[in-house]
C-alpha cells in the first residue's frame, strides 16, 4: 500500500485469528489490507477506499456462506 492512499476499515474482527483469515481471504481474490491493532484488543481490516465495496461485499458473501453451513450441521 502506497503512502498517501486513504485506507477505510472494512472489519472489525473479534480475534487475531479472526482478522488473518479475513486478510487471507481479501488477499486471495487481489484486494490488499492491512490490519491495524488498538490497545486493549480492538482491530480493524483497512483497505483501499476504492476498493472497500468490494472488499465488505465479499466479506458478507463469505458470512453467509458460513451461517448457511452451520445451520446445516445436525444438531
């Protein structure tokens, strides 16, 4: 990511866990990020403002996706 780009927080993962697979996975399809870490445990996924349609698009296709799996599983 370039100096000067405006960067827009597209997750707020509840882990560190949680936010490596989300930066893998915007990764994989091209879209760069950054992960930015606060005192006290919050994070924040950051990508390029251009992009940050996009990138929160597949992010809920992907939560979906993973609700839809789960409610799936037997009980």
């Amino acid at each position: 990511m370039s100096v000067g780009e405006e960067l827009v927080g597209v997750a707020s993962p509840a882990s560190p866990i949680e936010a490596r697979l989300i930066k893998g996975l915007l990764e994989s399809v091209g879209i760069p990020c950054l992960l930015r870490s606060f005192r006290g445990g919050a994070r924040t996924v950051l990508v390029h403002a251009d992009r940050a349609d996009e990138a929160r698009a597949l992010l809920a296709e992907a939560e979906a996706r993973a609700l839809g799996e789960a409610e799936s599983l037997p009980d």
